[in-house]
C-alpha cells in the first residue's frame, strides 16, 4: 500500500469511528466499528484473510481445543489469537473492534450487549453438570466447616466480582441459606487462592479448573459444595461475534460455529486428551492434569435459552446488570436470532446428535427463573424435546 493509500484508509478509519459515534449507553461505551476497521478483506471475499478470536485461560475454552486440534484450519479459516487474562479484557477489545470474536462467558456477553455493544452470542460450550460437577467451594483438609451453614460469617475468596462463582451466590442462598450478604468475599486472583487457603487469609475458596485442581492435589483442600448441588445445570461459555463481522462475512460466521460444534463433541469423546491439551495450554503440572474437572459441552452447540435467562435473572440479582427494559427482545437480537442465522445451518452442516445432557437441561430446576422453565424454550428445543 503506498503512503498516500495509507493516509486514506487512516482517515476513513477516523472518519468511521466519528461517523458512528462513541455512545453511552446504559452506562457503557458502545463503538460501532465497520468491518474495514476490524482490518478484514473486503465483503466481497465470503472468508476472511485472518480472524482474531479472544481467548481466556480456562478449560471452558472450546477455542483451547479447537485451536490444538486444528478445527478452523478445516474450515478453511486462518486464525490468530488474541490471549488474555481474563473475560472483561475480550469484552473490551470486542467493543473497541480490534477483534471480531471471541470465547467468553454467557454472563459478560449478555452484559455487553445490554449495554449496546453489537454482540451476538448463539453458542453454548462447556456446561457444569450433576455428571461433570464444575465450580466448587473448598476448605482445607482440617477445617471446621462441613457445610455451607458453617461459611457464615467467614471469609470466602473470589477471583473477581461478577465472575460466575460471584453470580450463582444468590441461588444458594435459596437453596442453602446462606448467600453473598454472610460471608465476607475476599478477592483474590484465581492462581493465587490455593496458597492463600493455606496460610490462613480466608477461610475457603470458591474455585473452578484448574485452581479446584491445584488446591486439592497440592494444598490437600476438600469440597464442601459443588456449584452443581444448587445449580444443577449451569452453562458457562459462548462463543461472541461482532455483529458487523456476522454480516459482513456470514459464510465465516457459519464456518466458525461448525467447528466449535465439531471441538464440543471431540472433547466429550476424548476427555483423557482434552485434559492433556488444557492442562499444557494453561501451565499445570503433569501430576494435575489428569485430576482437572472437564465440563459437559454441549454436543450440538447451540445457546440453551433457559441457561441464558436464569443467568440474565442472576446478573441482575447481582447488581452487576440493572434491569432492562425488554429482556426478551435483548435475549432474541443477541442469542436467538443469531442462532438462528447462524447457529442452525452450522448444525445442519454438521448433522445434529442426540444430546441427552441437554435434554436434562432443558427439563432441569433453575432457581432464580420466575416462571415455568418451558416458557424459555427456543423453537429447536421444543422441538428437540418433542423426539
């Protein structure tokens, strides 16, 4: 590209980010971003050369794998990672549009796009399951707590407020009596909290993989509840696009959705080789390895609507979202409608399979949902159920 041609696109990039505007809505900065700005080919290329998806360290991450087994590649997608410590930095650089997607949490993709940023978020990944128990709360081995009535008045770690650990707080106040208000959360960084049980700063962690793992194998932590003993099923991770990317490259779109359905299903084949892939990918010793907690994942990958709405209901309770005014519409833009576009023909590329996991979900207890779980149902679960 010659200097000038450079100067061009610099200030039609500039005059883009003006022309759309730096919004405030519901107290968040919402950037409307075109897919020139994201740095892709031009639309009339159905791929595009390169895509950056956003990437944390935990073993929900479908992309971990898929990026180990090479599933984009067979998509024909070349694809670059943009690794960070956590979901609000993928969050971030999704609004800002330096990348187009991104595996990140239910929680943070329904906060972002209630607060404007053109997200749309269709898939489902890792789930905790009474099979595949994920989350936990730990005690040192010799800890007087035996229970989650024991917990009161003590000091409880997080990694950081907002987080699922953080969110799934007001269920088992229903179920168990004892919620955020009577204990007193401590943050701290995930890593860092198996030592800090040890040397006395707080009185339990409240841990997902691979900490739950580190904490047990080398510190000699027990369980004292799993998230799954009052959250029966609790899906965690999506997979975001930017919505302008999804229209302006929805052949790529598809293409992405079909290999994470393809990676959901390698890994609950293979679990002994998923934990050996997360394990290396995120630093854990060999010795641990094969002790981490894989979760459940969603064999055909789609959103499960009543997992969507009971953790709307629990960003809510948490005060980390206020209320919108029209839930239903914001859940249909950004997780129905975009499965539909998107999520459905993957599936069909890729011919659905029996899920009976999911078809517990569908039918299982959500204790902050205010109304019958069917009233949540999407049109292909309700059909899914009907087989």
């Amino acid at each position: 590209m010659s200097s000038r041609d450079k100067a061009v696109a610099t200030e039609l990039h500039r005059r883009d980010l003006m022309a759309g505007g730096l919004r405030l809505g519901s107290g968040a900065l919402a950037v409307m971003i075109s897919a020139r700005a994201l740095g892709l080919s031009p639309a009339i290329a159905k791929v595009p050369e390169k895509i950056v998806i956003g990437q944390v360290p935990f073993n929900t991450e479908v992309t971990i794998y898929a990026e180990a087994l090479g599933q984009f590649k067979e998509e024909g997608l070349s694809i670059e990672y943009h690794k960070a410590i956590g979901g609000p930095a993928v969050v971030q650089a999704l609004a800002a549009g330096s990348i187009p997607a991104g595996d990140i949490g239910v929680g943070p993709a329904l906060t972002a796009a209630a607060r404007k940023i053109p997200l749309v978020s269709p898939a489902l990944g890792g789930i905790g399951t009474p099979t595949h128990p994920f989350s936990r709360i730990m005690v040192l081995e010799d800890s007087p707590i035996r229970s989650v009535a024991d917990l009161k008045g003590k000091k409880i770690a997080l990694h950081q407020r907002g987080v699922m650990e953080d969110l799934v707080l007001p269920a088992m106040k229903i179920s168990n009596g004892v919620g955020p208000q009577d204990m007193e959360i401590v943050l701290i960084p995930s890593p860092n909290q198996p030592q800090a049980l040890s040397q006395g700063l707080v009185d339990a962690i409240f841990v997902s993989p691979p900490t739950d793992a580190v904490a047990e194998e080398k510190f000699n932590a027990r369980t004292v509840i799993d998230v799954a003993d009052f959250v029966p099923y609790l899906g965690y991770g999506t997979f975001s696009l930017r919505q302008d990317f999804v229209e302006a490259y929805p052949d790529a779109a598809t293409r992405l959705l079909k290999a994470w359905i393809r990676t959901c299903r390698w890994i609950d084949d293979n679990a002994a080789q998923a934990n050996a892939i997360a394990g290396a990918e995120l630093g854990i010793a060999e010795e641990v390895r094969p002790h981490l907690r894989l979760p459940y994942f969603a064999r055909n990958g789609l959103a499960v609507l009543p997992n969507v709405w009971q953790i709307y209901y629990m960003l809510v309770a948490g005060k980390v979202l206020d209320p919108v005014d029209d839930p239903g519409r914001l859940i249909e833009q950004s997780v129905v409608e975009p499965a539909r576009r998107i999520g459905l023909p993957a599936l069909e590329a890729v011919g659905q399979q029996p899920d009976p996991e999911v078809a517990a979900m569908l039918r299982a207890r959500y204790p902050l949902l205010p109304n019958a779980v069917e009233t949540y149902y999407s049109d292909w679960e309700q059909a899914l159920l009907r087989r």
